[in-house]
C-alpha cells in the first residue's frame, strides 16, 4: 500500500508542475479562503445588573466582517469580533449568541454561546464559625467555616490579625505548632462582590509535648462457647489521640482500631488463640499483656436436676418455686400457670403475688431453654388453706442460774397457724442457728452473767416476741492476788499521802489497811490517803490485806519519807542579759522555796516587742525594737503560792558594730561631709546619694525630715545589696512634713515590671506618716526589697505596700494608727482603702512564679 500511494501522489505532481509552470511563475496574488473561526465564543454567567462579554477569533482572507445575533436575531450594530451586552436582567437568561463572520470568498456561523443571568448579589453570611482548636507542641491544627453568599466567594485567613500568607480557601491547616502558638487567635474574612464578613475567633491551645502512652488495665482472659463472640478490651492513658491495632497471634487484626475488640463467632480452632493491643500516638507505643482465648465445646441442651416442689401457703402468703439445671449458659427461664406463660416470669425461681383462695389447686411448670434446646419440669401444685393466725406465747422462758463452765437451757410454748418459725436472741442479738423452741447455751463464762434471752416466734400472719428470761453465772472463786503493790511516798510535813493497790480475785474483794501493823479504823478501800503528815509519820510502813470467800493476801510493805517544811517562795534573779534587734534571745528566771514545780507569768510593764515569757520561766523571742523596757513577773508554786520579782530591765541595741558602716548620718548632717565617721556624718540624701552595691549607711539616731517621697537613687546588686540601718542605742525617727496629697514616704517605682531600684535592705526605722503620707514604704515595679524591724505609723494606707513586685521580704515590722482621712486631703480617695502590710498583684522575677 504504502508504495501504491508513493507512486500515486507522484503523478499530480508531475502534472501540476509541468502544466502550470508558467502561471505560478509569474503569478505574485495570496491564496484566498474563506473565514474559519479559531475560538468559539464561550457561555458566560452574571448576575442582574452586570454586563457580559462574548468574543470569537477567526481566520480567512481580510477583510472579515461580523454580525452577533441573540437567539438567531441580528443584533444592530454588534459588528466586531466582540460584542458586550448591556446590564443584564432575568429575561436575558439562557439567551443564545451567536457570531457570522463573512468575506468575499465565503461566511461561518459560531457554535451557540449561552447567557446564564443569576439573581443579584447576596453578601457573605458565616453559618458554621470556625472553632477553637488544641493540640501538642510538633502537631498541625485545623481550622474550617462554611458560609453562604453569592459565588464567587473568597477567603482570607488571620492569625492575631495578622493575614496568612495562601490562606485563601475554606479551611486553613497551621504548620507544626510550637509552644509560641499557644493562645493566638484564629480568624477569615470571606467576601464576594456584595461585601464581606469577619468570622469570630477560633482559640489554638498548644500543649506540651506528647506523653507516649501507657496501660492502665490490660485485657483480660474470655472464655466463650463454640459460636459465641468474644470481648477484649484496654485502658490506657497518653496523650491524645490514642491509636489501637489489635493484633491475633501477633498478626494484625483488620479494622480492629479501637480500644476495644469483638471477635467473629468463634470455632474450636480459635481456642488458646492470644490476643494483643499496641497503643500508639505520637510521642511512642505500648504492647498490652497477652489474652487468652478459651473456646469450649458447642452447647448442651438444657437438663432439669431438680424439679420445682409442691407449695403450702395460708391465703395473703406468696409461694415461691425454683427449679435447677444444667446445660450450656446462658439458660432462659418461663413459667407457667396452668400451662399459660406468666408474664416476667423469667429465672431460675418464682414468687407467686399475694395469693386467693381461688389459687389453690394450680400447676406451676417451668420451660429451661438454651441455644442447644429446650426442657420442661414437672408440675408443682400450690395449696392454698385459710388465713393464718398470729403466734401466741403460752409459756414464757425461765431465767437460768449456773456455774461457769455449766450450759444454760431455755425453751418457749407458743400457739399459731403452722408453721411456726423461732429465733432465739442473747442481748437483742440474733444467734445463729437457734432457730427452734427450745435453746441450750454453750459452756457458760463469767461474762455470760446478766445476758437476756428472748426468742420472736413468728408465722405468715405475724410475730411476737417472748419475755426475758435472765442468766446468772457464777463464778467458782478465786483467792485474791496482787498485781500492783504500794507505792512508797514523800511529802512535806502537813501534805497528806496517797497509797493505792490493785487486785485480781473473784468479787467482792474487801480491804483493810494498817500502819505500823495496826489496822486503820474506816480504812477498807484499795486506795488510802492519810490526814495531815506529821514529823513523827516519818518512817511509817504501810501495808493492806485483800480478802474474799476464797481466802485472802497482805501487800508488801510501803514507807512514808515526811521531810521538813520548805522555806518560802522568793525570787532570786535580779538583773537580765541585753540583745541584739532581729537576733534571738533567751535568758532563764529563777526561784527558790515553796513547792515544786513553779509557774511564771509577766505581773507588770512590757517586754521588749517580740518577746514573750513562758510558764516554765524563759524569756525568749526575737526583739523588733531597740531600747530599755522595765517590767516584774511574777511566780506561783504547786501549793498556790506566788512571789514578785523587783522591776527587771532588759536592754536591746540595734545590734550594729561601727565595723559595718560604711556610710554614716545624721538629722544634721550635710551633704558636703565625708560621711565615712559619726563625727563627720551626711544629710540623710547625701547619704543615700552617695552609695554604691554593698554600702551600709547607719543612721544616727534623732528626727528626719521627709518633705516629699524619697526614692533611693542607687541599687544594689545580687551579691551586694545597700543596707539602711539605725546606727546606736538612740531611735530613728523619720518624719513626713509633706502635704496630705496621696504620697508614700518611701517609693521603689522604676517604672514596668522588673525594674529598679533593687537589691536594698531598711532596718529599725521608725517611720511617722504624720497624718499626711499615704504609705509608710510603696513598691511598684521593683524587686528584691528587705524591710526588717521597722515601725510605721499615722499613714492613711498601709505601713508596707506593694505591687507588681517580686522577692519582697517584710519581717518583724510593727504598723499602727493607719488608715484615716486627713481633714484636708486634696483627694479622699486615696485614703479610701488601708491594710498593715499589703503584697497586691505578684509578679515573677525568675522561672518560679507567684512572689517570693
């Protein structure tokens, strides 16, 4: 074929080029054609209102004319090789355009283009918000909307809003969040032509790294029978999502992803058959423990083993029947009434409601079924007689006396509609088994002695309960032991003196005591106190003989010591150690005479603050306070006694050496003094301005004057703090002259939250608010404050205030008379709140949160 078609297309060819050789030569004309369009004019869709635009592309010889018509009628005009319509309306949809293109060689009709005119606009509305979502550190989060509005809609997803680059369609998934993701806010604007419409917020909660999971009860070993499924389940914990595969003899199960499995009906060959879980997630996985599969033979059918039995009740009774069985569980129970199924009537056993005359007679049958078959008991009748009659006692127990080691019987007469029931009680106490009319007891003890008996006999018509009948045990004696001797005692002349002694013996046991061998007139109890002891009684044995029926036994002997009359209370100390403010301080009083053991307390004047003195004589504490406080105490022997002591003195410095001071000054000092001696001290701000990290300034003590808010100009460091310290045995005292207009005397506020001044310790200040400072001491913003063994008085807020402060020490500071409204206050607001010490809004100055 392919050379028949060389040889054909050969010959024209030769034709053609010998023939018209001459006229294609000289011929210089382009080919003509007629038009062939290259692009159909396509189908457009607008809403009402808009325009459309149709467009075709052709070829062919120029020039080329074009003629739009609209369902086959030339539209005037529309002559270009595009043709844009006017506003659309609902008439113009689904009309058809199409486009002639012409020339001279020929003309072409377009394929048809059709107009789709859709309602107008409708802005977006969000029916579905995007929600919030939580995930691990590591994990992408997913967020989606739905919303409603005329299409095209357009999306732009926000964080923080802030808008994500490519964010742009219904959903939007996060990359792998870290823990800086936590908190932001999720948001998409969608919008079309007719507006737009901003989603509420969706909250990303990023947790911390996954827990890789682990068990908490493993599955557990099932037994089944042939065709039965089987259950297995796990528990586990781990972050989520937790992922399952239950695995049968380690080979995964398919579809078997939750935390629990059902197996198919089982065979015989699933028996012994292993099951496993692996819990996984994305921090780890865990094998469960194996289960084991137990599958037994397929069922038996069910067999009766014992046959309900004939019932006799009285009219108004129930009668219960119960029938047993075997057979492959589970086995299904109905009973029958004369051979008509009772309804809920589906166990093992069944009770008859409250019966009629009209019942007696019937047949009660029962039907056992299981999967294997069914079985049918014999029939039990059910006699019903006539109302029963209540118990009557007609003979009441007796009491009983015996002999421990004896048993005890009791019995009881009753009359009343069989069958009678009894139950014999000891002390309101049910006995089991003592269940007839009579009742022997088991070998009698002494405890036994006293018990009641009573015995409820009871029937379907009622109970009554017996009399009780008492049991008396007696014991065989025993003669009389000692177990605990007297005691020998020592007292003071007239004291009196106490003997006891304790026995073991059948009861009563009597008592005779003696002394000296002669018995005591009146002296026949186990305990013995003698009257007021004499001298002479020194020396004196005192013994007692126990006795009962069964003989009797003479104590050991016990020896009174009478020592001479103690001289009187007095206190012997005289003079106290001083202290030191802030350090511990203990010193012990003394006393001599009266009666041991002694009790202190405080008589008069007023311990150093923080200082307290115990009943046992110490005076201990920590001092808050420098300076001399006089008081007495007083003490109180074991017979009442007291004594007083003269005025004691304890003295408390401040504890400061001239080694520690690095600065000094004073209410007259001056700037311009050198500060480095107490002879050559500064102005309180010289001072202050003249620090550096580890400088001490010692205050001398007298008045300062604040006139306005003081704000140390320097911070200390970590390792060198500057300390402010009342230097000698004189007070300092600070007051505030300024104006009641709402300042602190002293400010930490360096501005936002960590900042200085910091690193400063003020101690054994005496702080005067004068009725016109707010605060005493006021930190905002600041950390690492120390405020020890400071008074603060006559402030309208608080002695210690802070807030927005971090490591704020305040020790042993005493804050009193705070807390009123200055007469002339240019703002009374500021004294409308007031507390001692007050450690408002913590912040953290480290990674341990809270304030420290």
């Amino acid at each position: 074929m392919n050379r028949w078609a060389l040889v054909l297309l050969a010959i024209p060819l030769a034709i053609v080029n010998s023939g018209c050789s001459g006229m294609v030569s000289g011929s210089t004309s382009a080919v003509q054609g007629a038009p062939s369009i290259t692009a159909q004019p396509t189908g457009q869709t607008v809403t009402v209102g808009q325009t459309a635009t149709f467009t075709v592309a052709a070829t062919g010889t120029a020039p080329l004319s074009y003629q739009w018509r609209k369902n086959g009628v030339a539209i005037a005009g529309m002559t270009s090789s595009s043709y844009t319509i006017p506003a659309a309306t609902t008439a113009d949809n689904g009309a058809q355009f199409t486009v002639v293109l012409s020339n001279s060689v020929g003309s072409v009709t377009s394929s048809v283009a059709m107009l789709t005119v859709s309602a107008a606009s409708v802005a977006p509305s969000i029916t579905t918000q995007p929600a919030s979502q939580t995930v691990t550190a590591g994990q992408t989060a997913m967020f989606s909307m739905t919303a409603t509005g005329t299409a095209p809609l357009t999306y732009q997803w926000k964080k923080n809003s802030v808008a994500i680059a490519g964010a742009t369609s219904s959903g939007y998934t996060t990359p792998a969040t870290t823990s800086s993701d936590n908190g932001a806010q999720f948001t998409v604007v969608v919008s079309n032509v007719a507006g737009s419409s901003t989603s509420s917020a969706a909250t990303l909660t990023v947790s911390a790294a996954a827990v890789a999971p682990s068990i908490t009860m493993q599955p557990a070993n099932q037994t089944v029978t042939a065709g039965q499924t089987a259950m297995f389940s796990v528990a586990a914990t781990g972050t989520a999502p937790l992922a399952y595969q239950w695995n049968k003899n380690n080979v995964a199960i398919g579809g078997a992803n939750s935390s629990s499995y059902a197996t198919p009906a089982t065979t015989s060959s699933d028996n012994g058959a292993r099951f496993t879980v692996v819990v996984s997630n994305v921090a780890g996985s865990t094998t469960s423990s194996a289960a084991t599969l137990s599958v037994s033979a397929a069922a038996v059918a069910p067999s009766i083993t014992i046959q309900p039995a004939n019932q006799t009740v009285t009219t108004g009774q129930t009668a219960m029947f119960s029938v047993a069985a075997t057979g492959t569980a589970p086995l299904a129970y109905q009973w029958n009434k004369n051979n008509v199924a009772i309804g809920g009537a589906n166990s093992s056993s069944y009770a008859t409601p409250a019966t009629t005359s009209s019942d007696n007679g019937r047949q009660f049958t029962v039907i056992v079924s299981n999967a294997a078959g069914s079985a049918t008991s014999s029939a039990a009748m059910l006699t019903v007689s006539a109302a029963a009659v209540a118990p009557s006692v007609t003979m009441q127990p007796a009491s009983q006396t015996v002999t421990a080691g004896q048993t005890a019987s009791f019995s009881v007469a009753a009359t009343g509609t069989a069958p009678l029931t009894y139950q014999w009680k000891k002390n309101n106490v049910a006995i089991s088994g003592a269940t007839s009319s009579a009742y022997t007891t088991a070998a009698t003890t002494s405890s036994d002695n006293g018990a009641q008996f009573t015995v409820v006999v009871s029937n379907a018509a009622g109970s009554v309960t017996s009399s009780a009948a008492k049991l008396s045990v007696n014991a065989v004696a025993v003669a009389p032991s000692i177990t605990a001797q007297p005691v020998s005692q020592t007292v003071t002349a007239g004291q009196p003196a106490s003997f006891s002694v304790t026995a073991a013996g059948t009861a009563p046991l009597s008592y005779q005591w003696n002394k000296n061998g002669a018995a005591i007139n009146g002296a026949t109890s186990s305990t013995y106190t003698t009257a007021a002891t004499t001298p002479a009684d020194n020396g004196v044995q005192f013994t007692v003989d126990v006795g009962n029926t069964a003989g009797s036994v003479t104590s050991a002997g016990a020896t009174l010591t009478v020592n001479a009359a103690s001289s009187p209370l007095q206190i012997t100390i005289t003079q106290l150690p001083g202290g030191s403010m802030a350090s511990s301080y203990n010193a012990a009083l003394s006393a001599s005479g009266g009666s041991a053991p002694y009790t202190w307390s405080l008589l008069s004047g007023a311990l150093p603050n923080g200082l307290s003195v115990n009943i046992g004589g110490t005076i201990s504490g920590t001092p808050i306070l420098a300076g001399s406080f006089s008081f007495t105490v007083q003490v109180q022997d074991a017979k009442g006694a007291t004594a007083s002591s003269p005025s004691l003195t304890i003295t408390i410095s401040n504890g400061l050496l001239a080694s520690d001071c690095t600065l000094y000054a004073s209410p007259s000092g001056s700037s311009g003094n050198s500060g480095t001696s107490p002879s050559s001290p500064k102005s309180f701000s010289g001072a202050a301005s003249a620090t550096g990290p580890g400088s001490v300034v010692c205050l001398l003590g007298g008045t300062y004057s604040f006139s306005s808010t003081f704000s140390p100009p320097v911070s200390g460091t970590p390792s060198s703090w500057i300390v402010y310290k009342a230097y000698g045995d004189s007070p300092v005292y600070i007051n505030y002259t300024g104006a009641p207009d709402g300042q602190v005397m002293f400010r930490f506020n360096g501005g936002s939250f960590p900042s200085n001044p910091a690193y400063l310790e003020f101690r054994n200040l005496n702080l005067d608010g004068q009725g016109n400072a707010l605060d005493g001491f006021y930190c905002s913003g600041s950390h690492h404050l120390r405020f020890i063994g400071n008074s603060v008085s006559n402030t309208g807020g608080s002695g210690v205030s802070t807030i927005h402060c971090d490591y704020i020490t305040a020790d042993h500071n005493l804050v009193s008379h705070n807390g009123y409204i200055p007469s002339n206050a240019s703002n009374v607001s500021w004294w409308s709140w007031t507390s001692g010490i007050s450690l408002n809004s913590s912040q953290w100055f480290d990674t341990y949160s809270g304030l420290h």
